[in-house]
C-alpha cells in the first residue's frame, strides 16, 4: 500500500528494485548461472529414504547470498521434480518453474549489498541411468547414485546458482538408511544416528563451483590413506569391489607429491578417488573426491595412472581456480592435460600411453592438427557452440590448450613459465579467472607485451607459428562443408 505524502523507500545506488538476470552472462550456456547476487554459502540437507538407488530423494537448501542489485525476484537453477516451499529472510515466498528456472518473488524487495537467505524446502529429484552419450548430473548405479554435474547438471540435483563464477562454500548432510553409507565434498564433520538412519555432515570451507559438487550414497566404504604432506587421503568404492579397486587408487598418494612439488600447495582439506560400477566414458574432477568408473580402473596402469594425474591436477586448475565462463574450460581442461603428460613422460610410460616418443613428438603432432581443430571446434578459448556436452569440451581445449602452453613456455622460457604456473594458481585461488586474467599474469609475470601473441593462440582462427619450431608445419583444415572424420587425439580422451 501506499499512502498519499509517504516517501519512497531508498535504495542503493537509487535504482528502484527490479528481477535479477536469468543467466549469469555464459555466452554458451545463456540461462546457466543467474543475475542480481552472489552465493557465499549452501547449507544442503538430502535424504534417502530406501536402500533403493534408483529412488526419489528429497531435500532443503538454505543459500545465504548478498544481493548485487536492489532485486524485486530472482531466479535460482533446478531441473528436479519438484518443489514444496520457498522462503526468503524466513518469509514466504511466491515461486514458479520455467523450464529450470525456479523464479522467486520475496514479500519485500532486497537491497543491494545487504546478505539474504533463501530456503527450498521439500524439493525432489530422481535420478537416471549412467549413459556415456549423454553424461548426466544425479547418476544411479547397483550400488547406489552419485554427481557427475559438470558443466550444467547439478542443478538437476539441488536448486543453486548453477555455475563456476559464483563459488560458494557448503556444508552437505546425507541421510541414508542405516548400512548405507554417503559421503561428500570437504571433511567429514560427524554422523549422528536416529530411528534406523545416518545422517553424515561434511563440510568444505574452500569455495567449491556447483559442477563440482559430489554426494555419494549406498552400498560403499570408505578407506582411509596415510596423510601426504599433511593431507588426509580417503578413497570411496563399492563394497563388494573393493579389493580389486583400492589397491589401484593408492597411486594418488605419490601423485599429490609429485604435483605439489610442480605448482606448490594443494589447496584443499583433504583428497581421494570415487569409483562407481558404470561406464561414463569419461573421469571427473568433483571436488577433494575425483570420480573414476569401474572400466577405467579396467585399463592398463600406464593409462589410469595419467589419467588420475590428470583429474588430480583440476584441484588447481578447474577446482581452486575455476572459469570464469564455459569458453575458459581450456585454463582447466589444458593445464590438467599439461600435467598429465609431463607425468606419463617422467614416470617411463609415456610411449605406451600415448604411442609417440616424447611430448616435443606428441606436441608437433597436435600442432599439425592445429587448423582442422579450430576449424571444426572453434578457437581454443572460443569454442563454436555447446549443443552436446563435447562441443564444448573437445579436443582443442585438451590438446590445443595444452599446446597453448607449450608455445608460451617456448615463448618466455622455463623459469618464467614454472613461476607463472605458480602465481597463477595462488593469485586467483578460490576464484574465477578469464583467458583475459591469464593473459595479463602471464605479461606481469615475463616481464613481456604477450596480449599479442597469447590472444591469437588462444582466439585465432588460424594456428600461429610454434616458437623454437620454424620447421612445424600445419596440415591445412578441410574446405568447408567437405565430408570428414574427426580428427583423432593422439592420447586417449577418457579424461574430463
């Protein structure tokens, strides 16, 4: 109501409230993420109540946020079933879906810069058949179901801000029936027993990207390494596997050595491997918990022992420091094949693992292919469009972006290059960075104008010339429209 001489409410900046955006500005996935605020912290409560993987789960989310703008609504990301309440500061508030937009209109208006909380109560999801074709958020298998939500799944599980630019800390507490067992990102805070259930509370202080989160639950234990470096190690596996599993996990304990020792501290609490009975097709680095399939941990060691390098690498690039938008994913997906390979190289099995001598052979190669990727896939930090999940993360953003960093240390040699690596994942931990933010550390850091040469790297249409290499030469890309088949990768392209 308003009466005739009252004033009008202040706002910040003057500016009457008006709906946040519907998405956070991703230019390939327009209503991923939202506008108008930013998450500091999830409080996420889920329950199961059957030992029944395939069941339907129920839970209550409290978000606390801090508005960006004076917000009269303003959406969340949720692709589950249902929801049965929402409030805001402890009010109700009027809610509708629009397709994965759950959009929410609180009684009063928020102020910019004032903290809020959001409560969805009673939501429901269900979750699907693991399919390698198509790779989905909330998976079930016989053992019971677990997250793979990256890039725009997780919100199929829990309503959320559902994208890297707006990390968050949470707290996440799973009940399950008594026998089974869940586990999620972070420490574990405790569990507290009542009426045949377990609920299991973990906590993770470290700002954590929503595509990351991981919550496991059914029939798994958890084993328990001794810490590396201070950092406790605890694998989760099914029960009935475990001992055909555990013992190819223990590798990670030597691995968390070997890449604090290339880019200095592991950033998190704590780590470990996941592995589920299924065939995804791909591995994941979900947050302190990689997650593996059971056909991987199949494989020969001299590829699964490069490949977990490579998803341990994440906790730095992708995880500590996520994308700042989806054409970023290069910064993630580039630095962790980077690793990879130098590992697959000093531990001896480099030939084996990807059918070349050495990576200067193994980079030439890419770099042939360098045209006919940009082509079909778009530049490295610009892919073309992301109607599947592997336009997006394709080959030029693995191997392309790993042949990014090669030029540039051909460009600012080694020493450069080792302590960008490293300012790179101190300067911008807990946060979201750009191709822009690494361009300009990179420049700092060298001492050199490398806009130039990184920007047509990393956004040309064309692969510029290698650094140190006059002789490489790249096989021109097909006419446009001419039938082709993709061009293979030269190691195998399980990782994610």
């Amino acid at each position: 109501m308003t009466t005739v001489g009252a004033a009008a409410p202040a706002y910040a900046g003057g500016a009457a409230p008006s709906p946040g955006a519907p998405g956070i500005g991703d230019r390939l996935y327009p209503l991923l993420g939202n506008g108008g605020y930013d998450v500091q912290n999830y409080d996420l409560k889920v329950r199961y109540p059957q030992k029944d993987p395939k069941q339907t789960v129920t839970g209550d989310v409290t978000i606390t946020a801090v508005a960006t703008q004076n917000l009269s609504r303003f959406d969340l990301d949720f692709g589950g079933d249902a929801v049965g309440g929402v409030t805001v500061n402890g009010r109700s508030a009027t809610f509708t879906r629009d397709g994965d937009e759950l959009v929410i209109t609180p009684r009063r208006a928020l102020r910019k810069g004032k903290e809020f909380s959001v409560t969805v109560s009673g939501f429901t999801a269900t979750p699907i058949e693991a399919n390698a074709s198509s790779p989905a958020g909330f998976v079930t298998t016989a053992d019971g179901t677990f997250m793979a939500g990256q890039p725009n799944q997780s919100h199929q599980y829990f309503p959320s801000n559902d994208h890297p630019r707006d990390m968050a800390t949470y707290t996440i507490a799973l009940t399950v029936p008594e026998g089974w067992t869940a586990v999620a990102n972070g420490r574990h805070v405790g569990d507290r027993t009542r009426a045949g259930y377990v609920t299991s509370t973990y906590r993770e202080n470290k700002p954590l990207a929503s595509e990351l989160i991981q919550a496991v639950a059914g029939d798994f234990i958890v084993h328990d390494r001794a810490p590396v470096n201070g950092v406790p190690v605890r694998d989760v596996v099914p029960r009935r596997l475990a001992d055909d599993l555990l013992p190819k996990a223990a590798v990670e304990s030597s691995q968390l050595s070997w890449m604090t020792a290339k880019v200095g501290r592991y950033p998190f609490e704590n780590y470990g491997s996941l592995v589920v009975d299924t065939d995804l097709g791909f591995a994941l680095e979900t947050q302190t918990l990689s997650l593996y399939d059971t056909s991987l941990f199949g494989a020969p060691k001299f590829v699964l022992d490069p490949i977990m390098l490579h998803e341990l690498a994440h906790m730095w690039f992708g995880d500590s420091v996520a994308p700042h938008e989806w054409s970023d994913v290069w910064q993630s997906e580039g630095h962790a094949t980077w690793y990879e390979l130098e590992y697959a190289e000093e531990t001896g099995v480099f030939s084996d693992y990807t059918g070349v001598k050495d990576r200067e052979t193994y980079f030439k190669a890419v770099y042939a292919r360098g045209d006919t990727y940009r082509q079909r896939y778009g530049p490295v930090a610009h892919p073309l469009k992301a109607d599947s999940i592997w336009d997006v993360f394709n080959p030029n953003v693995y191997d392309g972006g790993a042949l990014v960093l090669y030029a540039l240390k051909q460009k600012i040699g080694a020493r450069d290059f080792d302590r960008l690596e490293r300012a790179w994942v101190s300067v911008n931990k807990g946060e979201s960075a750009s191709a822009q933010d690494f361009i300009a550390l990179a420049s700092a850091v060298s001492g050199k104008n490398l806009r130039p040469f990184l920007t047509d790297w990393l956004f040309g249409t064309k692969t510029p010339p290698m650094p140190g290499h006059p002789d490489w030469t790249v096989t021109a890309a097909p006419a446009p429209g001419a039938a082709t088949k993709a061009a293979p990768a030269p190691a195998p392209a399980y990782r994610r």
